[in-house]
C-alpha cells in the first residue's frame, strides 16, 4: 500500500486497516519508523468528511513543529494551534493541542467535542509522568463515546494491556501494532576518562584489574610501618574530550540548562564546525530573525557567537525566538553540535547521527537518580537518521566513582519498563463530575482510572479511590462548594440521581485546573473589592508561581506592599495558605512589567532566564483567563490587568 508517495510498511498498513474499521488502535513501534504516516492518514481521510481532529503533544516544542508540518500539508486555514501560551484558529478542523487542553474541553463538555471523530496521542507513554500523568488518563477517561483514539509511542512493553483499559472503559475496539525493527540499529558506547570511547564491559574489567593492582599494592604497603596507601579517583570525563570522537550532527544531552549554554560557549572557543559558506548564511538567517530587543540579552549574545561555528544549544530556558532560529539552523543541518535538555528528545524530527550524554544521573525534581529504561531509549532514539545513516551512535560520559554500570548496562539494553498508573484526583475533577453526571456515573468514571483497572484484573488489593472520592467530598460540603440534593428541588420534588449539587462558589472553581480553593476563596472575600488592580495582580501571580531551589527575586523595596497585601490577607483563609516568600518575590517583579517596564529592566529582578519569563507570564494570563470564565462579573477588571501583562516579548509568541 501507498500513501503520500510512500510504500508502508506492514506495521502502518495494519494500523491503517483498523482505523478504516473505526477502531482506536495503539501503535508501539520503535523511534523513526514513520509513525507518524499513521497519523497523517486518519487527517487525510477525516477532514474531507467534516470532522476534527485533535492531536495531542507533551511537549510545547512538539506542538509548535507539528503545527508547522501541518500548516504545510493541509493549510493555515485548516489547522489550529492550543497551548497554554498560544491560541491560533481554535475552529480549524486539525486541531493541535496540549493535552491538558484537550482534558479541560472534554471536562467543561466544549461544544466542539461533538464534531471529533479521532483524539491522536503522539508520546503516549507519557502518561507514565508523575505530575502530568493525571491528565492523560482523564483525557480518556472523560471522552465522549463517538471518539476513538490513536495512541503512539516506541516504548510501552505492557501495550496490550494498555489497550485492554481503553477497550474495557469506553466499550469499543482498540486493536494494538506492535513493530520492534528499528530502520537504523544503535550502538551504545560509553566513554571513560581513561579508556576514551569503549564498552561497558571493558570498563569493567579495567576497573577489576586496577583493584587487583591496589590490593598487592596495598599488601606491599602493609609489610612497611607507616607507609599509607593512596587511593587515586579518576575525575570525570570533560565534555570537550569527547568531541573528537563525534560523528556530526551530534546531540549532546545534558540534564543542566547552564551546563548547555557553558559548554557550547567553551567548545566555540576551540572549534569551529562550518565552512565559509555555511557560516554567512546563519549568520545573515540569525541577523534577519532577531529583533533589536532580543540582541541586546546575554544569552542572544552567546547564541551569535557559536551558530557560526556550527555550534548550538536549546532549552527551555531559552527565548521562543531563539529556540525557533536553533531548531532551524539544526533542521539544515549547519549546527554540528547541539547542546541540549530532553526538551530536544520528544517526537521532534531531528535526528542525528550521533546521541550524547553528558550523565545518566539527573535531578526528577524531588532527587538525583539514574535514568530509566523508557527516558533512556527515548533520547537515545535522535541518534541515526533513516535513510542516511547505516547506525546511530549512542556514547554515556561515566564517573568510574559514581556511575552504576550494571544498571547502565541493564537501561541500554531493553526498556522492560512497563507505564504505571500516576492517576490523582484533584478537586477540579471532583466539582465537573459532581455537576456533569449522577451518582452511578460519577463512581463509574472514578473507578476507570488504569491503575485500578490493572489491580482489578491481576487480582490485588484495589487501591480506594473512591475513599479519596469521599473525603474530598467531605471537604466541599465543609467549605460550601457543594450542598446535599436535598436542598436542590426541580419542579417541586428532590432528584434522586444525584446526593450533591454545585454551590455558587463550587461553580465559580470548577472553571479553575489549579490552585482551585485559593482562588475561590479569594474572590470569595466579603471586601475583595477593596484590593487595587496592582495588588490584586500580584496576588494571583504569588499563587500561581511554582518555586523552584534556585529561584532568586530581588525583594529590596517590597516591604509596604507585602504588609498591605497581608493586612488584607489578615484572617481569611488566603493568610494560612497562601506562599509568604512567593508573594513577596513577585511584588517587584510583577509590579516592574505590569506598570510598562521593559524586558531587560524585569531581568535584574530575578535570575529566572527569559524563556522561563515568558514561560511564568503565559501562565499567568491563563490564569486570569480562567478566572474570567469563573467570575464574569469581573471580567473587565481581569481582562484589564490582561493587557498589563499580555504585551511585547510575551505576546509575540502567538
């Protein structure tokens, strides 16, 4: 079978078959086989027929490439783009979105989910992510039963059970492919202070053999008094020794957004990758792609001194713009190194020949710990290029001292690592399921989650759930976000249905995914209308920062506002909940951009890099945008402090 000028491959052509059947279908095939196609051939066949299409992303960089490739292929008219910062043509027929996105429309019951026939999960196994994995087993469990599903990803080793949830919760077919041949094999290599380039398993007998040496050593030492044996540490390897060894383009991985900007400054001043020609054209592309306010930053500065040389880095961290102009530049193939945080590893088209990293440790956020399988092979994956490449090469700088090489070698071998349940259920998803659907349903839907599902069926205890259900209903009735039906009449008699109702309050925090009883509560004060705008501001924008270790604000000069807003605060439930240090982080921070402060003014108020900026004010006017939708007797006075913060830098990623 053909598509799009391509000859399919058995494993594509078996999906194809069950998505014409109108089944949902999880796809497991390794990295770089064209997955993707498969998608592309439920848009191809759907949107002639008037229907949406929903794909969905982890990864906002993921979004934005397949919004691109989209436009491309079927028109700007025709595709839309919804993230938490950007909204584009939200009525296009091939709708691009987070999956949080797409969560909070199939909870609100948005008018647009009728028309979806196919809900696309790309990096499904994504649901395996501690914090984020709630949404994507909601996104499931609260479709509608006319959607089906196409659920993509290289790595789920328990996929038909997978598949077996899906099938049993909403009550249709999920057939399951699985295609294990990788197109271009992958070497795995390591690379050791002493040994340079080599395998784990020399590595392993170098070091069995130096701790023979230092035992007769330590024989010899014991037969004269006094003698104390030295223990040499070989230090890690510098990133700058394993260059040579490099087959470019080469992605090199590193868990530090620091460490990826230093080291590509440090390699730009020993190497340079490009020739004459090469090196003109990115530097007349980055000339014509960054604007004034964004030359004068530190980090633009350094961008331009390496891309000349072939030399690149990406993160997070990083303005839109300028991620944009690297993923670009990589793309042609003129950034030979690439510095870069797993934000380069997911579904982006990117390949290179050669995969680096820098450790096998990284911080989760809560503490250091070794990669597992699924994150390994999931970066792994970029190395060899289809088509092009024989194999991909996969080299781990390791720390003799730290490194544990058995579960390297275990991680480098085979993901086994099956994707586990991370379902939690928050108080938003409690007040939609209360004021959606009856008793029945409610426990129903609850109890659908996978982790449930697979006690059930390998016959372990079942976790109680619906005890958790319980107790965050207690919670509502205390605080008045809900009230016993019995206290609800329609047309004279009590409906026997449903035990609880939404409150006014409950129905105010049901438009809210985070931070939901703060809020509530805030503008549920008998004098929130004594707050200024200012204060107001600052306020939501303490509640809805999430502190990281590292975080630095100037706070010098913000000591009235904060007693002011504490006053305010003083005994109302805000004062024992909210964050005392957020709040006053944000007081000059907030107050410098809300009052028309430059970008590079807001910049000596924290040490947060740009993109993190950006990233912390989208969130913010999301925020408020939600809240609009709570209160719409405040809409104006949110939609004003809107425009305080949705403008130059922030606003021109949209």
């Amino acid at each position: 079978m053909q598509f799009k000028g391509l000859e399919l491959d058995s494993f594509q052509e078996e999906a194809i078959a069950s998505i014409d059947k109108g089944h949902s279908c999880v796809v497991c095939a390794s990295t770089g086989t064209g997955k993707t196609l498969i998608a592309e051939y439920i848009i191809h066949t759907h949107v002639p027929q008037g229907n949406h299409i929903v794909y969905t992303a982890p990864i906002k960089a993921l979004s934005n490439q397949k919004y691109k490739d989209f436009c491309e292929e079927y028109g700007k008219e025709n595709v839309g783009l919804l993230t938490g910062d950007t909204t584009i043509n939200p009525q296009g027929q091939v709708l691009v979105m987070t999956t949080e996105i797409y969560r909070n429309m199939v909870l609100a019951n948005d008018p647009l989910i009728d028309s979806i026939s196919y809900v696309i999960f790309d990096e499904v196994h994504y649901i395996n992510d501690i914090q984020r994995g709630t949404v994507w087993e909601e996104s499931i469990i609260f479709s509608p039963e006319h959607i089906r599903f196409l659920a993509l990803s290289a790595t789920i080793p328990n996929y038909k059970e997978f598949a077996l949830w899906i099938s049993t919760i909403k009550g249709h077919q999920v057939d399951t492919v699985f295609y294990g041949h990788r197109p271009v094999p992958l070497e795995h290599f390591v690379f050791d202070k002493r040994l340079g380039k080599t395998t784990i398993e020399k590595v392993q007998r170098d070091i069995l053999e130096e701790s023979q040496f230092d035992h007769v050593i330590a024989l010899a030492n014991k037969k004269k008094k006094g003698k104390k044996q030295k223990h040499h540490h070989l230090p890690p390897p510098h990133h700058l020794e394993v260059i040579p060894e490099l087959k470019t383009p080469a992605l090199y991985f590193c868990f530090s957004r620091k460490k990826c900007s230093d080291f590509a400054g440090e390699l730009a001043k020993k190497e340079n990758f490009t020739s004459t020609e090469e090196t003109r054209y990115i530097t007349q592309y980055v000339r014509e792609n960054i604007t004034a306010d964004i030359a004068k930053m530190d980090a633009t500065k350094l961008l331009r001194h390496c891309l000349p040389k072939g030399i690149g880095f990406h993160h997070s961290g990083m303005l839109p713009q300028l991620k944009s102009i690297v993923e670009h530049l990589f793309g042609k193939g003129l950034i030979k190194i690439l510095y870069t945080t797993e934000t380069f590893s997911v579904g982006i088209n990117m390949p290179a020949k050669t995969v680096v990293f820098h450790s096998v440790d990284k911080y989760d956020g809560v503490s250091m710990r070794m990669l597992n399988a699924k994150e390994y092979f999931q970066i792994s994956g970029r190395a060899g290029r289809r088509g092009i490449d024989t194999h991909g090469t996969v080299i781990a700088l390791i720390d003799r001292k730290y490194t544990n090489l058995k579960r390297l070698e275990k991680i480098s071998t085979v993901d086994d690592e099956p994707i586990i349940s991370q379902f939690k259920l928050s108080i938003n998803t409690v007040l939609n399921l209360i004021d959606t659907y009856d008793d029945k349903t409610q426990e129903l839907l609850v109890k659908s989650n996978l982790d449930y599902f697979v006690r059930r069926r390998q016959k372990k205890k079942a976790v109680h759930i619906m005890a958790s259900y319980r107790n965050k209903i207690k919670k509502l009735l205390k605080l008045q976000y809900i009230t016993p039906a019995q206290d609800i009449t329609s047309g004279g008699y009590v409906q026997a249905t449903k035990r609880y109702y939404l409150t006014e309050k409950g129905r105010f925090a049901k438009h809210l995914y985070a931070n939901e009883l703060t809020f509530t509560e805030l503008f549920y004060l008998p004098h929130f209308s004594e707050l200024s705008d200012l204060d107001l501001l600052i306020l939501i924008a303490a509640i809805t920062y999430e502190e990281r270790r590292t975080d630095y604000f100037m706070i010098k000069g913000s000591e009235k506002t904060y007693r002011r807003i504490m006053k305010f605060l003083e005994q109302t439930p805000i004062e024992r909940d909210i964050n005392k240090i957020s709040l006053k982080r944000m007081i000059n921070f907030v107050t410098c951009w809300a009052n028309g402060g430059t970008f590079l003014e807001l910049m000596n108020y924290s040490n947060l890099q740009e993109g993190d900026i950006i990233r912390f004010f989208r969130r913010l006017v999301d925020t408020l945008t939600q809240l609009q939708h709570a209160d719409t007797n405040q809409y104006e006075r949110l939609e004003a402090l809107i425009k305080r913060i949705d403008r130059d830098l922030v606003a021109d990623i949209k």
